[in-house]
C-alpha cells in the first residue's frame, strides 16, 4: 500500500505512529492536547492510523471519553476495521506497546518529521510536474517552490480540502490556549495603545488593518510607534517595515526621537546639546536591541514583499508605508483596478504569512470641503477594494491641525471606521509632535 516517489518508499515511521496512537487511548486526558498541539490526521501515513486519529479527535472535542471499548465501537461503525475482533486485537496491541506516556512529545515528533519528509517530496514531485508542463519563467516556478516549501514549515494542510472535525479541533485547542495560562502568547499582538487592543482585540494574525489619513496627521509616526511597541513587547517577533516613500536614515531618525525624547527638529539640523546627546546614546542603545527590520526599496511589489518576508524566522508584524507607491505588475493605467489588486494580494499575503499586516494610505481630499473633517470610509482612494479587503480600518484626526483656536492642541483621534473581530468607534491619544510619538489618553473613547 505503500506509495513510492522516485522508485523509494515514502518515509513514515509505524511504531511512532501505533504508539502515539496507543497513548491516546491510554491516557487521553493530557495526552490528547498534547498531541492535538502538533499533529492533524493528514499527519499519519498509514490510512487506517488517519481514520483512528480522527474518530479520536472527534470524540476529544465532543468531551466523550476515549479507552479501547469506546474508540473500538466508533471504529466498528466507520468501517475502519471489517470485524470487531480484528478490531480489537489491533487497538489492543497499540496499547501494549507504549513505552512511557510521558514520551508523548517525542513520539508526535517522530510522526511529524515523516510527513514533513514526505511533504517535501510531494512539494518535489509537483515543480517537476510543473516544469515539464512547459513553464519556463524562472521566476513563477523559484516563487511557487518557496511557497509550497514555506506553507509545509508553517504547518500548513497543502493537500487540499480539510475535513470540519479537523478544524474543530485545531479552533478547540486554540480556544483552550486562550483560556490558559499562557493566554499572552496566543492572544493579538499588542499595539501599545491598550484601549485600543480593547476595541480591536489587538493586532491579530493574518488581518489586514489599514491607517489613513490626510498629509501632516502623523500616520508614519503612529506605525512606527506600534511597530516599536510590538518589538518591546516580545523580542523574540520580527518586525518588518516597508518603507516606500522615506529612507531608512529618516525613518530610524525619527524612532530615535521618540525613544530618546530627543527633539525630532535638533536631529534635523544636527543641533544638539550634551544632555541630547546622551539621551541620544541611550535611545540608540535601547533600539538597537529590538528585531526591527527596515527595506526602503522603492516602488517594491507586493510580490516582492511576500518573497522578503518569507525569509524571515519568527514574523511578528509587518509595516507597509504606503499603499499608493507599491508597484505593480499589472499592465494598465486604470488605478482602481491596480490598487484592488494590490491590496487583495496583501491580504492573501497576511493569511499566508499569519500575521498581522499594517498598510498606510493618503485619503482622498473629501475632508478638506466638509464642515467636519473627520475621515469616513467614503474618502478613501479607490475606496470600494481597500474598504473590502481591510479587516480594520483606523482614520487619524487631529482637530488641532484644523483649528486653531482647538483647546486641545495635543488630542488626536484614532476613529475605528471597521472592525470585523467587534464594535467600531473613537479611541483619544495623546500626540507629541517634538518626538514624533503617541501616547494614551486616559479619557480614551466615546462611541461614533
């Protein structure tokens, strides 16, 4: 039964696969989470040990109890076994023959380093495939191989459709991540400004959020502000920023700023006193330690993007500024048709990748002929693609800019214009326009 490639067996490991198997059902109560953590059913090579892993996982969820009597009767009437005594000398024997339950880490390894093996070969199989069906654009088939490759160390299914009790399970192993003691490492990633992770439950993972607003209204600061709060948070995401229209020097100018408290005008011009100067030191000291990545090419695809970020080991987050000056491949001069590609690319590329993507973009100058200019959905460039393909919208206003007889100079308004994971509204921060950085306001939000 064993499939070949390449006149070789395709690698599995039997004992591995019977054991974790038989650990189930010796002691599913800690073994099952464990093992629902690292493998799926597509994971076994054995058809028979695919069938069984499901039957398990399934009653796992449903809060059923799991031992030799129950999974023999699930089996039975699945057809997995064609007499109950084969039955159950097969699951008798899977029992028998585990070492240590505790080992249950080790063997789950065994059974994943297999698949990935035989993912590989099958990833292998397929651009050989490709190459003989004619493709001869170098470029589509290097793009295609590290995709397939990336998807297979992500953990990803890459064979297909995927039943809705394997689903199930991963949701249900991830809704107990949350609910435990490490909920921190499962949960959005935190922007810095706490009452608004409290509106959009943080940065979430393959969410696409777009910052807009009109020029002057600190749209780069606040990006970067969120970028150097996740790299403070937890050192051990990368962060990645995309920087089209401002060179890397200026960029890393103005996070030295806000780090050191350091007046961005006195970098500028180079004018600096002792003291700044030794805040300066440490600024730069403590930014150096944070996994912040800078690529300021311009006019970079999308394509291009995805390609860089791929390469990256633990991605956190990932900063785009900004939508309007990312290339294209496209071969036409209509820009709605181009930026709705671009950004339906970007947010496949944050599914892919599993990460939350920021994208600034410029609004159009709707605010400027209203009475109040506060951004709505409407003033966005080729408003329909990007309301579409964003998950989170957030405008930036600051009344201030507009008014000058505003009683709050230093308020800003970051307005949750959408919000797919919950409520829209208004979040108040604090800007600091000497540093180029935002803080929270205590007196946060009101509902719009």
């Amino acid at each position: 039964m064993a499939e070949r490639f390449n006149d070789l067996e395709m690698p599995y490991s039997l004992e591995a696969e019977q054991t974790v198997l038989g650990a189930c059902m010796i002691q599913a109560s800690t073994v099952m989470p464990v093992v629902l953590e690292q493998l799926k059913a597509e994971c076994f090579y054995i058809d028979q040990h695919r069938a069984l892993f499901g039957i398990m996982a399934s009653m796992f969820v449903a809060g059923g109890k799991i031992d030799i009597v129950t999974v023999l009767n699930e089996a039975v009437a699945s057809k997995v076994f064609a007499t109950a005594a084969e039955g159950r000398n097969y699951l008798g024997n899977l029992v028998q023959m585990v070492p240590a339950v505790s080992n249950i880490g080790s063997y789950c390894a065994i059974v994943l380093n297999k698949f990935h093996i035989r993912m590989l070969a099958e990833t292998a199989r397929s651009i050989l495939t490709d190459i003989q069906s004619g493709e001869n654009d170098s470029q589509v088939l290097l793009d295609s191989a590290e995709q397939r490759i990336f998807d297979i160390r992500q953990g990803r299914d890459v064979t297909g459709l995927m039943p809705l009790q394997d689903i199930i399970s991963d949701t249900y192993v991830h809704i107990g991540q949350l609910a435990g003691p490490d909920r921190e490492k499962y949960v959005g990633v935190g922007s810095g400004f706490s009452y608004l992770d409290d509106k959009i439950s943080g940065l979430n993972d393959s969410d696409l959020i777009l910052i807009a607003a009109r020029p002057a209204m600190g749209k780069t600061a606040f990006a970067l502000n969120i970028a150097q709060n996740v790299a403070k948070n937890d050192p051990s995401k990368q962060v990645c920023i995309f920087s089209l229209e401002m060179p890397r020097e200026q960029l890393a100018a103005r996070l030295l700023s806000s780090a050191s408290l350091v007046d961005s005008y006195k970098l500028r011009t180079g004018r600096l006193t002792g003291d700044d100067w030794v805040r300066l030191a440490s600024g730069a000291s403590y930014l150096s330690g944070m996994p912040i990545y800078i690529d300021d090419s311009a006019s970079i695809t999308v394509q291009q993007i995805h390609s860089k970020l791929r390469r990256m080991k633990n991605l956190g987050l990932v900063v785009i500024d900004y939508l309007g000056l990312i290339g294209t491949t496209l071969h036409t001069e209509n820009r709605v048709t181009i930026i709705s590609e671009i950004t339906r690319q970007l947010k496949i590329m944050a599914k892919q990748l599993d990460v939350p993507v920021i994208l600034l973009s410029q609004l159009s100058r709707g605010p400027e002929s209203r009475t109040d200019k506060r951004p709505m959905l409407s003033d966005l460039r080729e408003s329909g693609s990007i309301e579409q393909d964003a998950d989170i919208v957030l405008f930036l206003y600051r009344d201030a800019y507009y008014n000058r007889e505003n009683q709050r100079p230093n308020e800003a308004e970051c307005i949750v214009a959408k919000n797919r994971h919950g409520e829209t509204g208004t979040v108040f921060l604090n800007w600091d326009g000497q540093f180029t950085r935002f803080t929270t306001k205590e007196n946060h939000s009101e509902p719009t």
